[in-house]
C-alpha cells in the first residue's frame, strides 16, 4: 500500500516537472548558477523602498538640513529620486566588480558598466549641474569603451 502512494507521488512528481516551461526550466537553471543578477535587482528593489519610506518619513530633509549646517554646502536638490539613482548605480557597479573578482560568476560586464554609469549620472544630474554631469558620463563609458577595445583578447 505505502509503495503505491510512493509511485503516485513520484508520478505526479515527474508531471509537475514536465508540465514546466523551457523558460521556468531555464530560469531555475539560471538562478543556481549565477545568482548575482536576481541578488543586484532585488537589493535595488529594497534600496528604492527605503528611500521612499525615510522621504516619506521625512528623514531625508532632516538629514539635508543636518548635512547643510555641518558643511555649509546646499542640498536643497536632493530628491528621493536622484537617492534611489545613485543607489542603483553603486549596486550595478558592486555587481560589476563581484562579476570581474570571481571567476565562477564571470561574465561581459560592458553593458552593466554602462547602465550603471547612466543611473549614476542621472542621480547626480539632478544634485549637480546637468552640463557637467553628463559630460563626465559621456566621458567614463567613451573610456571604458576604449579600455574595452584595447585590452580585448585578440
């Protein structure tokens, strides 16, 4: 009797796992062997969600009134937006440098880099002049794009 509800449950078992997609089966594979991706999405979903809860609690005006009267530099330009963009470009940029530092998550890593710089520049574009910004942006993916192409593997 116990052997019969064994097979059931491994027959049912086998179904379930071939009524799955190829895109579920390839995200799970996906998942186990290179993590960093969901990990670097789901730690700039949390960031943008603490952003929102200190502006929403008001915090972030106390801290730029307490950064202000310290320093005597003005950051009256500072948005939860432009926290939540230069949040997300530190952490690309984390991802970037796990994915460069270990061999078994090693991947092209350009367009992250790129990404990341465009979240970064759109963060300070709005603490910072616009002009200066985006040149500077412009600047490091022009670099990094020639670095790119200079050290490639021939």
């Amino acid at each position: 009797m116990a052997d019969e509800k064994d097979e059931k449950s491994d027959e049912k078992e086998m179904e379930k796992r071939e009524e799955k997609s190829p895109e579920e089966k390839n995200w799970d594979e996906k998942w186990r062997r290179d993590p960093i991706n969901a990990i670097t999405w789901a730690c700039i979903f949390i960031w943008a969600g603490l952003v929102f809860l200190l502006d929403n609690l008001g915090m972030i005006d106390t801290w730029k009134t307490s950064f202000t009267e310290a320093t005597g530099w003005s950051l009256a330009k500072v948005e939860a937006w432009s926290l939540i963009f230069l949040g997300a470009g530190v952490i690309l940029l984390i991802e970037v440098l796990l994915r460069l530092l270990i061999p078994s998550f090693r991947k092209p890593v350009m367009g992250t880099l790129i990404f990341a710089a465009i979240m970064l520049g759109i963060g300070l574009g709005n603490i910072f002049r616009w002009e200066v910004t985006g040149a500077l942006i412009l600047i490091a993916i022009g670099i990094g794009i020639l670095l790119r192409g200079v050290t490639a593997r021939r």
